[in-house]
C-alpha cells in the first residue's frame, strides 16, 4: 500500500465513540461499519439496543471518570443522545476530539439559552418568557397570553416536560405540575404544519441540507415523516439558510435537525436536536447518503455524501411496540426496521420507510396495507398523503 | 401486545449462526440487525472481520463437536462460506435448522458431482470428464481437446485450484500442478461474456431472482460487475427458468448465486453457488431488498423483498488493497464498502457501489474517478461500459 493510501486508509478506520446507546447509536454503527468505521458505545443501560452490534461501556452520563476513560482511546467521540450535562462534556474537550462540539450541546440542552441563540441570527421563534417563579409565570401568561405551551428549561423530549396552559388561572397549576423547575413560557404558535430539515456540516465548512420533511406528531411523539415535503422554492430555500446560519454560527459539525412550524409562508423555529433525528430516518433508503452516514462523514473528516432524494418516501414510526412483521415486509420497497428493543408505552421500538416513485404511488401502497393491517400511524400517513393528492 | 403480534415479533427476532465470518457474514448481519435479527459468528480466524459485528466463536470448519455447540441455541444456521465438511453438517442437521439445507451445500463442493446434477436438470454445462488418474487425464484432452482448463473436484474458488491446459503434451504436467487430487477436465468454453444471476427461494417455495449481472474478472478474480445487464428478454427467461429449477430440485432455502458462461444466444453454466456472492453486492444499493436481506428472510422464514432494480449500478471489487478512499468517497451516489481487513495479496478488502439513472450516467462518473483516482478494476468498468455504450 502507498504511503498516501495508507494515510488516507487510516481515516476511515477510526474509531468512534457513541454516547448513548439507542436506536439512533444502532443506526450510525450500521451505516459506519460499512465504511470501516469500528465504534463503542457509553451508555447506563446493560441492554441498550446499540450493545449488540459494537461494545458497550455502562456508566451514568454524569459520570465524567467513566466517560474520560471510556473515550481514551477513540478518535472521535460523538452523541445519539444529547443531554450529557456539558460540564461533563467540558472536562474531556482537552483530551478528546468531540463532535458536534459540547458548547451547542450546553446551547441545545436549554430552551431559554437556545431560543436566545435563534432570535439573535434573526430566525423566528414563538414569544416566550423565561419563568422561575410563580409570579414569573402569572407575568408571562398575562404578556403573551393563552393558549400557550409551558416547557421545562432542560431534559424535555417526545412531549416530556412540558404542559398546555388553555387560562390564565390554569397558570400556577401547570407550573407546578412541572416542579416548579426553570420554565420557559410560549405563545402557542397557530401552525399549518410541521417541518423540519436535516442538515449536515463537516469539519472544513462544507454544508448540505436534505430537502424539508413534512411531520405529523402524535401524543408529542413522532408518528409520520413524509420526504421531501411539498413547499414552495422559497419556503425551501428560508428553511436551508436558517440551517446553515446556525451551523455556521455555532461552528458545528455533523447532523442536526431543525425543527419549524410553518406560519402561513414563514417558519417559526421550535427547536434544535444537536444529533441526527427521527424524521430523518427516511434518509437511509430515501437519500443518496443517509444523515447517519453523513454524520460519521462530517465528525471523521471524510467528505459529505450526496444528500439528494433517490425516491418521495414515507416514514412510519412504531411506538411502544411493533406492529405485526408480516405485512410489512411483504411490501415492495418498505423497509422494516427493528430496533430490537421490548415493547414499553411511549419507547421507539422500530420503523418502516416506504419508497416509491411518486406521492400517487405511495398513498397506494400506503392503502393497500392499511387495508391488510392497520397501524394508528399509517392512518395519520394516509390523512398526510390525501392532503398531498386532494389538496 | 396481542398473542398474534407476539408470535410474529418472535419471528422477526430470530437468533441466526454463521459459518464463516468474512465480508459475506459481515454484510448479511449488516442488513439483518435492522430486521431485529441476532447473529452469531463462526470462524476459524480470530480477527474475522464479521467478528466486530457480532460474537465470534473461533473453531475449525471440520470440528463437528464445536459446531454443535456453537449452533445449540440457534434458530437457524446459515453460511457465508461454503467448505464445511458435509459430514460435519450431516451430524448438525438432527439438532439445528440449517439453510440452504447440506445435501445442496454437499453437491456443490464437489464439481464433478455438481457438473453431474446440471447435466441431469438439462441445464448446458461444458463438456467435462472426471479425472483420477494421469492415464484418464490424457484421455480426457484427446477426448475433449485443447484449450481446457483442469479444475479440482473439491475446494477451489478464485481461479484457485484449477490450471489452464493447452497442448495435449501440457496434460500430464498439469494434473501434476493439481496435486493428482481428483479432477474435472473440462473443454474451454468460446464465451463472449460472463453473466451471473442471484436468486432466493423461501421456505414455502416462493422464487424470485435478480436481474442477470454481468461480471468482468481479472487473475481469476471478480472485479466488476454491472447490472442490469444489457440481454435479450429470452437470455434474461433462460436464466431464471435455469436458477428456478436448480432451486426447486435440490429444494433450496436462501440466496444463491448461477454463474454463467454466455456462448452466442446460450448460457452454459459454469458453477453455483450456495450462497450470497460477490457478483450480487450492487444489490445492497441497487435493488429494493438485496441479496443478503432476501437471504435471511428467506432463512428466517419471512417473506422474501423485492428483487426489482432501483437503478443502473456498477460494482468495483477491491483486491489486495483499498484504493484512495477519499476520491470515492466524494462520488455522488458511490457507496464506499470498506471491510475492514488487512491488506493481503489477492485478498478482497472491500467494494464500492456506483449508482445512476442510467449507463451513460455511470459512465460519466466513473470517468471522472478515474481521471482523478485511477484503479484497475475501474479501467475494466470503462472497458465494459464503452461496450454497453458503443457497441
């Protein structure tokens, strides 16, 4: 082997740390062992569902000895889970490459810090107030009024930490509801839809976004993506420069998601996940080059990977347990995806991605299951997809 | 969970063992953990490359007491390598479910046995004549002629175990070279090209089979394949009704590979085998389920994906070493396979998959890698596709 190809074969045989041991870590292993990337995994959980295709370390994520000792050894060291507390993150930037970098994490892991940070690069988000106490609350629900959303600074995800103020005397009680913790207070924001873009940057600058993909949420959760979402040029092209305005600003590297509301032809910005993300899962059959692969690109220093559509394609996430197989895989062009996980309320225990050549086709391959075996999200799928074809 | 469900989970959850834990291993679990999956990997090697992926247990192919254990809790046992000793197997199949089933896998490690069964089914091979002794080796030449090639009866893959014979005076001499092992003369066939065509059979006795492929090798070694290959619909017909008799004689269970020889209008076949092959790794890329996942859906007792092309799709086999990563890496729509082994002469390290919506399309690419990142394998792509493009 040449010196050159020797150096050049050196960088695709890193190693990877993983911190957090979900399906997401699951899916960056299968897409970066393909590349010759070898990985590890850190997470609390014995049986976290990444542990049986790489190694697993356990340890709390607090726990900074643990972690340093873990990532001694790692090239890079890089996240399916972001709530790592940052100064956790902070003690090992000296001794370790880490990606994307602890202060967007320490940025992301806090609503008010992280809506501060959008309304600075000028990118719409709802009104809001910081609350901390229950005259902070009162205040904030006589400024911006009702309805509104209350959610805790920190640790909210899937609809967690978070509650509807409907009046202003149901003001104190929802606060209350959420401990008392460092709240911020939002307008409820009166959407068309939900979007968001999967972007990704790599460690010399290059940016690459995949096309808006429209979201339906159900009970919080994540129930259905359709990909690419149809929107005007214009909505496309705001939605990309926020994006890269904020990977920009931040210097970050890797997949992130950005979450929007769509406001008549505006987007209102909800929120950031510093990782790849659930409605991007599409991707891996979808695009060109997956936002798990893209990711490992960008934190390893390879080069992006074409983020282009392949197909129009559907996501289907299955919560708390999984639907009959059967079915699904006898569907031309669906891949199942099982995250080996037991069934539990509210868990992400797997998905189908649906391809085909046009939205016509999916709605009727879309049918035709639903006919043979019903899903709650394939009938939020089948209400996205007549919007799309009967509009 | 409802009792149904339960009962189709446990399907999808499978334990699956595999003999032999090299690049095929590793991209069958690569495909099959997303199906919620588990593997287990047998393997002399103790770095096998699969063995990152899933516990590897190191034994000889031949040790039937250290199979038996390692396949004791398994739902199914399946190969990536096809040499085990067919007694060693024999002794398993009371205990365990083994697919493709070892009396198929017996057939095919011997070639005389194989050129036999062929012959039986109608299906052209080229003439042929079992060898054991010098006087039957220059019998065989008289008989059949010269060029021919002279092969081993047992053990031979990549252009191993077999040399060429072309004077009647060569014959002894090159029986000679073989170790006077028991041998197969056979007469050298006048091909124009060589076809391959992968094909999967279920459980339940459903078929369905790729489009053929079409395969350059160099030094007796895969290094290109391009498919679908441009045939007429009657060479494409002949073919499946060739793969789907061979399937449904020896009853098989899994993907399999029918290596063609094309003579004019005629397929002779040249060898089978039991097994994903290398000629059918564009399809992880390329068609909408590919060989490796048909062949745990098919071992797994699940209904097989479809085998339909997404697109036009070049494969480069990587021998002895990796070329630059870099400059393919950059390639749009090139999926980058790195296998994760050492570098070893005549040693397949790993693959990259090209993608277009059309030959020209691929054509153009791979004319732009070239020009920056030169490779053996991708000069014989260009000479291939300037046939497909000029002929």
């Amino acid at each position: 082997m040449s010196g050159e190809a020797q150096i050049e074969a050196k960088k695709t045989a890193l190693s990877i740390g993983i911190v957090g041991g979900g399906q997401l870590a699951r899916m960056l292993v299968l897409s970066g062992a393909r590349l010759g990337l070898r990985f590890k995994i850190y997470d609390p959980a014995p049986d976290a569902c990444a542990g049986t295709l790489a190694p697993l370390t356990c340890g709390a994520f607090a726990d900074a000895t643990a972690l340093l000792a873990f990532a001694r050894d790692l090239d890079v060291l890089t996240f399916d889970f972001e709530n790592v507390p940052a100064s956790t993150l902070a003690a090992l930037t000296d001794d370790i490459k880490i990606a994307p970098n602890p202060a967007v994490l320490a940025m992301t892991q806090d609503r008010l810090s992280e809506k501060a940070a959008f309304a600075a690069l000028g990118i719409p988000v709802a009104p809001f107030r910081a609350v901390s106490t229950p005259l902070q609350m009162l205040q904030a629900v006589q400024e911006l009024g009702v309805p509104g959303i209350l959610k805790t600074r920190t640790l909210g995800y899937d609809g967690k930490g978070q509650t509807r103020v409907d009046k202003l005397s149901d003001a104190e009680t929802a606060f209350a509801r959420l401990g008392l913790s460092p709240c911020v207070y939002e307008q409820l924001v009166p959407f068309s839809r939900e979007l968001s873009m999967l972007a990704v940057r790599s460690e010399n600058g290059d940016f690459r976004s995949y096309p808006l993909t429209e979201n339906v949420h159900d009970a919080g959760i994540l129930a259905v993506s359709l990909a690419p979402a149809r929107t005007t040029p214009e909505l496309a092209a705001l939605a990309e420069a926020y994006a890269q305005n904020v990977a920009e600003r931040f210097n970050y590297v890797g997949t992130f998601a950005l979450e929007f509301f769509q406001v008549a032809e505006a987007l209102v910005l909800n929120e950031m996940a510093p990782r790849v993300h659930n409605s991007g899962h599409w991707s891996i059959e979808g695009a060109e080059c997956s936002q798990f692969e893209n990711h490992l690109r960008a934190v390893s220093g390879l080069p992006l990977g074409s983020t282009a559509v392949r197909q129009p394609s559907l996501m289907l996430n299955w919560v708390g347990e999984l639907p009959n197989a059967l079915p699904q895989l006898a569907v031309a062009n669906l891949a199942w995806h099982d995250y080996g996980k037991s069934a539990r309320s509210a868990r992400k225990v797997g998905h189908s991605t649906l391809c085909a050549e046009s939205f016509e086709a999916l709605s009727l391959k879309l049918d035709a299951l639903q006919r043979q075996s019903p899903t709650r999200a394939g009938g939020l799928a089948q209400g996205l997809l007549n919007r799309y074809l009967r509009p």
